[in-house]
C-alpha cells in the first residue's frame, strides 16, 4: 500500500551574524526524489571548528558525508524503510561523517584540529530519526509547544544534567561554548540518534548555535509559530538572532510537515525579562582564520567552487537571505511626481481602525491601531496576521493606547509608551526583542527611526537620541578534540 506522505514546506537560512568574518556553518536539504522516492528527505546543519581553514571545511565534508552514507544505504535496502532502518543509517552516516572529516584532517597538516557538530534529520512515513554529536540542535513544534528534541553534548549540559547549575545559568556560563563531543575530533564518535513522530501541523527546526545562544526557547517558538511559511520562519529566526547581537555564524533550516496554521503564541515575558544576553562578555578568542597561507586559501577556495558548483547543478543551492527591499519604483516615487495620478481610493482592510497614528515599513507593511487599542499589521496584499499586543498587557489595561510608534528598514517597530516611559521594540513576528531607554525616558511621546537605527523620541518636550550599540560578542571557542 502506498503510504500518502504529507507535503514538507522547507525554509533555509544561513548568514555570518555580526561579530564573525566567515561563515563556518553548512547545510544541506535532499528530498524525496533525490532519496530514491523513499524517504521524504534528509536535512543536515552542521557547525564547523577549528582554527586556520578547518571549520569551513569539516562542517561541509560532514554534511556531505551523511548524504553520500544516507543515499547509498537507502539504495541498498531491499525493503521497507523501518524507523530501524532509519536509526542505524543515520548513526552509520555521521560515523562515516566522523572517519571523513578525521581522515582529512590528519592528511592535511593544516587542517589538523578541525572538526565540527551534525544534526541529521531523515524522515520516512511520518517517523522522523534525528542524529546529533555537539551542541547544534533539533527542535520540534507541534500545537504552540516547543520541545527541544535534540541534547547538546556540552560542558554547560553536563552540569545542568547534574543538577549544578539551572538552564538559565548555562545560557550565561563562561564555559557554554565548550562541547564534548564533535565529528572528526577522534577516530571514532558516538552519536545519539532518537525517533519522533510526525504529525501533519508539525514543525522541526534545526539550527547552530549562533541561533540558540541568541534566542530563548519561547522566542523561537514565536517566530516558528507565527511565521507564513518555512522560508518566512527561517528568515526571521535569523533576522532576531542578528538582532540580538548575532555574535556566531546563525543556520536555520525550518520543515513544516503538512499544512501549517499560524499561530501568535502568547508573550512569555517573565522568561524574556529574566534572560541577558552576553552576560559574561569575555573577549572573543583570536582568530587564525586570517593567516591562511596562499596555498591553503586557494585549496579552500578550489573545494568551496567544486562544492558550490555540484550544489547548483542539483538545484540545491539555497540563496541566502535577502534583506528587505523597498518595492520597485512606482511612478509615485519618481521625480517627475507632477505628472502622477492617483487612483479612487481602495479598501486596505475591513476591520475598524482609529483615525491615528498610521504608518507604513518600506516592505509594504502598514500598521494602524484597532479600535479595542491592538496594533494591526497589514500586508501589501492586504492580509492581516495575528495583532501585535498592546505594549505591555500587564500595564496596559486602564493605560491608554500607544499613540506615537515607527517602523524600521528591516521591520521591527518601535512603540512609545508613556505609561512605562519606555520604547517597546517588537520584531516583524510581533515578538517584543527589547526595551529601549527604561529608566531613563520621564514621558516618551514621538518615536522615528533613521537607518542606521538611530532611535529619535521626543521625550517631555525634549528631542533625543538613542543610539544602538553592538553588544561585546560572546566567546566561541569548541574545545579541540
Ligand atoms: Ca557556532
């Protein structure tokens, strides 16, 4: 009997952050067809170690790796694809991911010491294995609720295992970038393979750790929750985590099993309030990755192109991101603005909407407040996804509506509250990602932004300035080996 499969909606994302010079991270997405229309696909983030050119190069040969491992196995089984099967290939996948990577780096001497964390997810028939050595990690979302499917085989794990410290004090630990476990860091490597199930509405998120040190768990269920489609999730996730500071590489492939409704979660904002980032800012480790001598740089660059040239022959290569570009040109926008006309005026939305404040973002987006005080998001094709709050539900009632916000380039709204004399900052999901000038601000009222950031407020009649500033990167230094 043919088994109906649900559709997977793949979103992909990968990007440098802000604090790194490369890109140490590599992904890959196989699906049915290039799975002998057996499996239903096979999805890998891996995050590469290791000084001179090593990360970029494990992290790539790892991924590869488990596809060539997963695809041969597939092709040699005679029968079903039993969640067994699937177990024991993708524990032979990242071992064979593992002798690949240690093979190399003991061939090159310039490559010695590198190595790299894998998460594999391979799914067949609403079953799901999911493999991992590091700490990259799998989650999965099923009806609002975020479970992290995967444990990171870390330093700040083990003592959280042990009951030392608590899961918030790992976030924040000097010691939270040391791993224990990584592909090509000995002959052999034990990874830890688990099976979930699948049911259509469910997502799995798998993602590097530039993503979940930057994030907690309920801004990411938020983001995966809200977002329309996989790609739209995959480009927020990245988007909020280089928000927060984007201090590692962030890789992100999102799969939605089946149809997917949106949801907005419900603000979690005593688990928001009580997470810093960068608490303990310890200077970032010097970087090798620069003095590559001639030759290494131009084998890296020759593998990168063979690599980057098969990808894009299969059809697989994933743009990256591409930030948020103002519509094209409309002739209201020319010069020549006397000879436009207009058209009679159109229906945006047919919810009522107060006569102010209205403003638009440069994707198209306008945002206008509901009569009942609820920020409304409207679409340039005029659909409305769940409201962003009030600014702050534990004030807001008997507090008056906001009456100033702006939006800016990358779509993050600023709303000035004069009952908290704070700016609430809210990122493109409606998730709030910050409190801009708490303690400081006496009764904020007029709020813009200017590209670089810049947060304008008029502030008891007082026009002042916020400027944004980089937090001091965290430490990422994968302890060898
Ligand atoms: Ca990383």
């Amino acid at each position: 009997m043919q088994i109906q499969t649900p559709q997977i909606d793949t979103g992909f994302a990968t990007d440098t952050g802000r604090v790194r010079r490369t890109n140490q991270d590599a992904a890959g997405i196989w699906m049915r067809q290039e799975l002998s229309s057996r499996a239903d696909g096979l999805f890998v983030v891996a995050d590469g170690m290791g000084g001179r050119a090593g990360g970029e190069i494990a992290s790539r040969l790892a991924v590869d790796a488990v596809y060539a491992a997963v695809a041969s196995s597939i092709a040699e089984e005679p029968g079903q694809l039993t969640p067994e099967f699937l177990v024991r290939t993708l524990h032979r996948a990242l071992e064979a991911a593992n002798e690949a990577v240690w093979r190399r780096a003991n061939e090159e001497p310039h490559l010695q010491g590198m190595g790299t964390t894998c998460v594999a997810v391979l799914i067949a028939s609403d079953v799901a294995a999911v493999a991992n050595v590091g700490d990259s990690r799998v989650y999965r979302l099923r009806q609002g609720t975020l479970t992290q499917i995967t444990s990171d085989h870390s330093l700040v794990q083990e003592y959280v295992d042990a009951g030392e410290i608590s899961p918030l004090e790992a976030r924040t630990s000097r010691f939270r970038n040391v791993i224990t476990r990584a592909i090509g860091g000995a002959p052999n490597v034990v990874p830890d393979v688990d099976l979930v199930d699948l049911a259509p509405g469910d997502a799995l998120l798998l993602c590097s750790d530039g993503l979940s040190t930057m994030l907690t768990d309920a801004q990411i269920a938020r983001i995966l929750a809200a977002a329309p489609s996989g790609q739209e999730a995959a480009d927020r996730l990245v988007a909020a985590a280089n928000l927060q500071g984007g201090a590692d590489n962030i890789t992100v492939i999102v799969l939605r099993y089946g149809p997917f409704e949106p949801v907005a979660l419900p603000p979690d904002l005593d688990e928001e309030a009580s997470y810093v980032p960068f608490l303990d800012a310890a200077a970032p480790p010097a970087r090798a990755a620069n003095r590559r001598g001639p030759i290494s740089f131009l084998v890296l660059v020759a593998v990168l192109s063979a690599i980057t040239a098969y990808l894009f022959l299969r059809g697989l290569l994933i743009p990256p991101p591409v930030p948020v570009q103002p519509p094209k040109e409309s002739a209201a926008a020319t010069q020549d603005a006397g000879a436009v006309e207009y058209s009679s005026p159109e229906i945006v939305t047919s919810k009522p909407v107060q006569g102010s404040p209205l403003v638009c973002d440069l994707a198209g987006n306008v945002y206008a407040l509901s009569l009942s005080g609820r920020i409304l998001r409207i679409s340039p094709a005029g659909s409305s996804p769940p409201d962003f709050g009030p600014p702050d539900p534990r004030s807001a009632r008997g507090s008056p509506a906001p009456q100033h916000w702006a939006v800016d380039s990358h779509g993050f709204l600023y709303v000035s509250d004069r009952y908290a004399r704070r700016i609430h900052k809210y990122d493109p999901s409606g998730t709030r990602v910050a409190e801009i000038g708490a303690g400081f601000l006496t009764d904020p009222q007029g709020v813009a932004v200017d590209g670089a950031g810049n947060v304008y407020v008029v502030d008891g009649h007082t026009l002042k300035v916020l400027r944004p500033r980089l937090l001091a990167p965290a430490t990422k230094s994968h302890a060898p080996g």
